[in-house]
C-alpha cells in the first residue's frame, strides 16, 4: 500500500471515529445527568477532544505527503471551506466542555449535585448545531475529490 492510500484510510477511521464520540457525548448528556455519568460525559468529551486533534494531525500529514500535494489543497476554496466547517465544529464544542468540566467539579465537592436542565438542554443545542455543520464536511470533502473548488 502507498502513504496515499494508509493516509486516507487511517483520515477516514478517524473522522468516523469522531462521529460516533460525539453521538456517545449526545447520548449521555441527558436529563437527569449526575453522579457517575457526569464523569463519563467528561471522559467522552475529552476523548472528543483528543480525537477532533488526531482527525488534524493526519489531515496535516494527508495535505503535506497525499498524492495530490500541498499544493492543490491550498489552492482549493472547497477545501477551505471544509476547514472552516471543522473550525465552526470546534468553536461550537467549547461552551458544552466548559459546561461539563463545570458539572464534574461541581460533581465531585457533591455527591448528590444534579445538572440543572436548562443547562442541559443548552449543551444539547451546541451538539445539534456541532452535527449540523458535521454533515457539510463529508460534502465538501465528496466535493474535492471530484476536481471541484480549483478556480
């Protein structure tokens, strides 16, 4: 196999990897949310977190040694536009993790603290919008490997 073909497929796995995090995150963050699930929202969400870091980390490689070179991707508007879509992701993520390292803290000094629910339903709203700018990056990335986003 050439560097190519293990950089797409190890970009591929780590893109769907996230995906399913973030929909373990959304699973868990749930009315009702205290105690010990507190602490395994805060584990998933760090592992979102450390995943969303290793999808840029192969990305990088995949722009840098890929077949189609650097060259072609910082030339590519689709291309920037799926990495402002990621951006967007990743801005959308910080008020649910400020939440949850929050709700640990919290959780920790109380054994019987309980999320409030509009704070739950405000960090629910957050993965929404997270999920909703997700389905445009398979887009563009569909996009870009048909030759569009070149001027």
């Amino acid at each position: 196999m050439d560097i190519d073909l293990l950089l797409a497929i190890g970009h591929h796995l780590v893109v769907f990897l996230l995906v399913g995090i973030l929909a373990a995150e959304f699973a868990v963050l749930r009315p009702g949310l205290s105690g010990s699930r507190i602490g395994q929202l805060a584990r998933i969400d760090a592992a979102y977190g450390a995943v969303a870091a290793l999808v840029i980390l192969v990305g990088v490689f995949r722009v840098i040694f890929g077949a189609s070179g650097w060259e072609y991707y910082v030339a590519n508007y689709v291309f920037w536009a799926k990495m402002a879509a990621f951006l967007v992701m990743g801005l959308l993520t910080i008020p649910p993790t400020l939440a949850i390292r929050r709700w640990l803290r919290a959780s920790q000094s109380d054994v019987a603290y309980r999320v409030p629910e509009a704070e739950i339903a405000s960090s629910r709203r957050y993965i929404h919008l997270q999920a909703g700018v997700l389905v445009l990056i398979p887009i563009f990335a569909a996009a870009m490997a048909r030759g569009y986003g070149i001027a």
